[in-house]
C-alpha cells in the first residue's frame, strides 16, 4: 500500500505526467524482468499475474457491491 501523501501527488498529475513516470518506470525497470534463469522469469511473471488478477478481483467485487447499494 502507498503512502497516502503519495497517492495524492500521484492523484494531482496529469496523464501526461502520469504517462510519463510510467513509461521512464518500465524502461528502468523492464530489463531487469528478463534477468535469471528461465525458472525465475518464470515465477515472477506468474506473481505478477496473481497480483493483477487479485487487483481485478477486487476491484470488480467493489463495483459489483456498489450497483447493488445504488441500482
């Protein structure tokens, strides 16, 4: 979980900010995805997807709690 002051500098950009810190992120940090054996790339790929496959999850129990209290 982020600190609550930076999700709100976070929350204050522009999308072209936003797109820009994520885009100088992923150029630093892309490469280092690849490095290991094929066994490691491997397993960090797979928490990613566990990650963001939870992240959604609850995301979409969210949304679904909320049109049940407001439909």
């Amino acid at each position: 979980m982020l600190h609550p002051e930076t999700l709100e500098s976070y929350r204050r950009m522009t999308m072209s900010e936003r797109l820009r810190l994520t885009l100088a992120m992923t150029s630093e940090n892309g490469p280092r995805m690849f490095r290991g054996t094929t066994e490691q790339i491997d397993r960090r790929f797979q928490l990613l997807r566990i990650q963001n496959d939870d992240r959604n999850r609850r995301m979409l129990e969210a949304i679904a709690r909320t049109r049940k209290t407001n439909g």
